[in-house]
C-alpha cells in the first residue's frame, strides 16, 4: 500500500499565484483591446476558451477512460485528470463573455437579420435557435459536472475506506458514461464550434476534437509526470514500463488524429460538394496552408518517428521533451481549425489573441493547481503503483 505521506507535489503551488496573475493580466489587457476593437477580441477570446475547453473536456474522457479500464498508467495520472475535470463549471463561466457580448459575431445563426435573409438558416433554425442552444448547453455541461463529481469523490472515498466496491461503482459509472459523452459532445462540439460556420458540415468533426482533446490531456499529464520524475512522489512509481505506457497513450492519440483527420479530408475531397469544400478553401488561404502543413509534420510525422523509439519512451527526460512539442502543436492546430472561419484572408495574430489565451490559460492552470494544494496526487487505493515500482 502506497502510504498518504509525502504524496504531494509541491512544485505545482507555484502555479497558482503566477497562473492567477498572468490571468488577471492577460484578461485585463484582453479587456482593454476589446473597447478598442471588438470584433476580432471576441474572436481572440473564443480561440482562448475553445482550446482550454478542450483541455477540460479532456480530461474529463481520460477520467473515464481511466475507471473503465482500471489500468496502472491511469493510475499515475488520475488525480490529474481529476483535477481538469472539476472545471468543467468554469469553463462554463468564462463562456459567459461570448454569450453575453458576442453571440451575434461568432454565431451568425443567433441573428434574426441574417436568418431572414438565408433559406439555408431558416431551415436549420429549428435546432440552430438561441433558447434551445442554452438549454443543451447548460443540459451538457451539467451532466458532466455531476458525473465528474460522483467519480471525484468515490475515488477519493477509497483512498479513505479502502473498500473495493467502489471501484466496481466508478466503473458502472465510467463505461456507460463514455457513451453518454460521446453523444453529447458531439452534440456539444456542433452547437459551440462547427456552427460558427452554419453552412459547413461534417460528421467526424466532433471526433477529430475529441482525439485532439485526449492528445493534448495526455502530453500535458506526461510533461509533469517526467519534468518531476525526481521529486517525491513520482520518482517511487516513474519507471521504463510507466514512461512506456504514457508514451504509447500519446502514440495512440497521435495515430488516432491522423486517422480522423485524413478521414474527414478524404470525404469532402472525394465527395468534391460546394457546401463541404468551404472548410478547407478557408483552412488554405494565405499562412492558413503553410500553417495546416506545418501541423501535419508536426503533429503526425515528428511524434510518429520519435515515439516509435523505445529509447524516447524509456528515458523520461526525452519523453518530457515530447510531451512539450506536442502540446505546444496542439495550440497552433486549435488556432488552425477554430480562426479561418473569422480571417478568411489568411492566420491574424494580434496581441489580444495573446492576451485572451495567457488571460484563460493562466486562469485555468491556476485553478487545475489550486484543486491539487495540499493533496495526494496519487491515488492510495491501489498497489499496482508500488509493484511496477518493483518490476
């Protein structure tokens, strides 16, 4: 049994006050440009709360993944994960700007005067409406919440009580609720992303987030695991099987993005349709092409090389290295989906876009760290950690 002594991390607590004071900077600088120019401010905005939202969803899928397969490397992340997953009500909160002050401008579905003059609106308008968009909105992330919350705490209840049964609980939970969260996130993905482009469409775009979503969780989880392979408690449990199992999770988000991506590319060029081509004629103007192509090298082929290497996987230093590029690459792949729908003439980079992603990103690390002070980042219940420690 792993005991509760020295399982915290204190390395994490600085990430509070720096994470709290770039995010009071970056949203009050971020307010200060949205007086002078609001339009591409709230776009900026929208980029910012996409990305973290997908970092929160994130997590949430890996939570569970994780109960469902009771597996050791879920084991050494779980109370990351659990730790994003808890703000899921903030991302709800800091979705409030757009809805209060900019749902005309990156929804054009929301306004009365464009649905009027487009037949393809008026079509769509009986799902595509103002009230029913809150009503799922709120209906979703409300689910998860209470999901996450039950998980949070049965997890936590047998660290306490070391009964059992309460994993066998998570997991009756866990796998119907992957389901669950499959079909609400797509549903959730359309209303809050896709349709920021109400004409386009496609029927793998809420899987293609969601992959990146689990791609971005599982390097961000991997890069704190390795950076403190060293410091108590992570240096009782990182090993070469550990470091293996992380590097082959983030091998197995890699393939399944290039897998989804390729697919939904594959369809709208094959099927050659006006009303599907719009996606990709935005995502290639100007930077946009060269930007899309870095992505692709970046994202598929350096990690696909590297990862292959049992040496990258064995050796944390190296692994934590590629757990840095391929999230730093997932920020520009969000900016790349989410942005030429609003710059259609080419990638805009101006300081509130800056200034809003510090402002939430700074918020949301903080807030990921504050749910960790003074706790135990490794679970207790179970001594899988301590035997792979042994292997």
């Amino acid at each position: 049994m792993i005991s509760n002594s020295d399982m915290r991390l204190p390395a994490l607590d600085k990430l509070i006050p720096i994470g709290f004071l770039l995010g009071i900077v970056g949203l009050g600088a971020w307010a200060l440009g949205l007086q002078q120019d609001k339009l591409p401010a709230l776009q900026g905005y929208f980029f910012a709360w996409v990305f973290w939202l997908c970092m929160t969803l994130g997590c949430f899928v890996l939570v569970l993944l994780a109960h469902t397969l009771r597996s050791t490397w879920g084991l050494a992340i779980l109370r990351l994960i659990e730790s994003g997953a808890k703000l899921i009500p903030v991302m709800l909160l800091l979705y409030l700007p757009i809805l209060l002050m900019g749902m005309h401008d990156i929804y054009p579905w929301s306004n009365p005067a464009v649905v009027a003059a487009d037949k393809v609106l008026q079509h769509k308008s009986v799902y595509l409406n103002t009230s029913f968009f809150l009503v799922r909105l709120i209906l979703f992330f409300g689910c998860w919440w209470l999901m996450a919350t039950v998980l949070n705490k049965l997890s936590q209840k047998q660290d306490a009580t070391q009964d059992w049964d309460l994993a066998q609980k998570r997991t009756n939970i866990a796998a119907p609720g992957i389901l669950f969260f499959a079909i609400t996130v797509t549903f959730g993905i359309t209303d809050w992303i896709m349709s920021t482009d109400p004409h386009w469409f496609s029927t793998i775009y809420a899987v293609w987030f969601v992959v990146g979503q689990g791609l971005a969780v599982a390097s961000f989880t991997t890069f704190i695991i390795t950076l403190n392979c060293t410091r108590k408690p992570y240096c009782d449990i990182v090993n070469p099987k550990l470091t293996r199992d992380l590097g082959n999770l983030m091998f197995m988000f890699t393939m399944l993005w290039a897998y989804t991506s390729l697919s939904q590319y594959l369809i709208i060029w094959y099927g050659n349709l006006p009303e599907e081509n719009t996606f990709y004629l935005n995502h290639t103007n100007g930077g946009f092409s060269a930007m899309g192509a870095f992505v692709v090298i970046a994202q598929f082929f350096i990690p696909f090389v590297l990862l292959l290497s049992p040496k990258v996987k064995r050796v944390p230093a190296m692994l934590c290295k590629m757990a840095a590029w391929i999230f730093v690459i997932r920020i520009i792949d969000v900016y790349w989906v989410v942005m030429p729908t609003f710059c259609t003439h080419g990638p805009r980079f101006l300081w509130t876009d800056a200034a809003a992603f510090v402002g939430v990103g700074g918020l949301w690390l903080a807030l990921f760290a504050w749910n960790l002070k003074g706790k135990a980042v490794l679970p207790t219940f179970d001594t899988r950690l301590m035997e792979a420690d042994h292997a």
